[in-house]
C-alpha cells in the first residue's frame, strides 16, 4: 500500500522514519523513479544490516540515502541543510510516543500538497478502550485527536490492519 500510495501520488523525494527490516522502505525505493530519493532513518544498526541486504538484492540501494541514528536529529539537520518543504512524501513508523514531534518536523521537511502516513494509529484498538491508559496508547491517541483538529493537513484514517492515518499538507 504504501508503495503504491506514493506511487500513485508522483512522489520523487521520500522520507522513512523507522526503516526496522526494510519491508516498507523496499516498497517505497521499489517504485521510485531512478532519479527518486528516499531518506530511510533507523536508529537500531541491526535492522539497518538486515534492510540494506534487500536493498541490494532489489538493487535499489542507489536511491535510499541511509540515515542511522535518531529520526528527529535526522529531520532536524534536513531542515538546516535547506531541505524544507522539499519532500513529497514521508512515511513514519517508530516510536509511537514520538509521532507528535515527527509530524512537526515533517511538515516542514514535506511540499504543501505532500502526503505524510502514520503506521499503527488504532494501536491494536486499544485507542478505543477507555480502560487503556498506558503511554503508547495515550499517546497515540492524544496524537490522532490532535490530527483531526490541525487546520495545515486534511486527513484520512484507513482502518487496514492496525490503521494508518494519511496527512496532507495545507
């Protein structure tokens, strides 16, 4: 889906932020064009070692400019290299409790018209469940009920698997 999202959308210049065994960046660089960029952030080397073997083994690694570290310090430095406003999609799952920073950041790395899809936006259903109250789960929904009322994206939830919210830019 995701692959295809961006595909359908035109996008040339991507962001990922958690690459974990390269499932959905591969999706992503597999569609690009051979001019097309992806910036894939991953903080655990582990996973990096793992989604760089199917980079190469589809042979798009040309077209993924790997990240290792924080996603946040990622995008930060982006924006002061001049990168604003320059991406044309992003696609984000990680750290749940970190969604509301990397959607600020985002929307300033992502061009007025550019699409950015949060991963895991029901959390299972237990954003739903009242009685659940640990931090992911808070977070997650605090983060959504947030989404719906933030005037510089329209936004649709797609209920599939365990949901991913799309964001547009303003």
């Amino acid at each position: 889906m995701r692959g295809s999202m961006m595909q359908i959308h035109g996008a040339e210049k991507c962001i990922e932020v958690g690459v974990y065994t390269g499932y959905s960046s591969l999706a992503i660089a597999l569609v690009l064009p051979e001019s097309g960029r992806l910036v894939a952030c991953e903080r655990d080397a582990r996973s990096l070692e793992v989604a760089k073997k199917y980079y190469e083994k589809a042979n798009v690694s040309h077209k993924v400019d790997i990240r290792y570290g924080l996603a946040a310090d990622t995008l930060r430095s982006l924006i002061l290299n001049g990168e604003a406003c320059s991406y044309d999609f992003a696609f984000v799952d990680a750290d749940k409790r970190m969604y509301p920073e990397y959607f600020e950041l985002l929307l300033q790395l992502v061009r007025v018209g550019g699409l950015i899809v949060f991963d895991n936006v029901l959390w299972h259903g237990k954003v739903a469940d009242p009685e659940v109250n640990d931090a992911k789960t808070v977070s997650i929904r605090n983060f959504n009920a947030d989404l719906v009322e933030d005037k510089r994206v329209s936004i649709s939830m797609v209920p599939i698997g365990d949901g991913m919210t799309i964001c547009r830019k303003s």
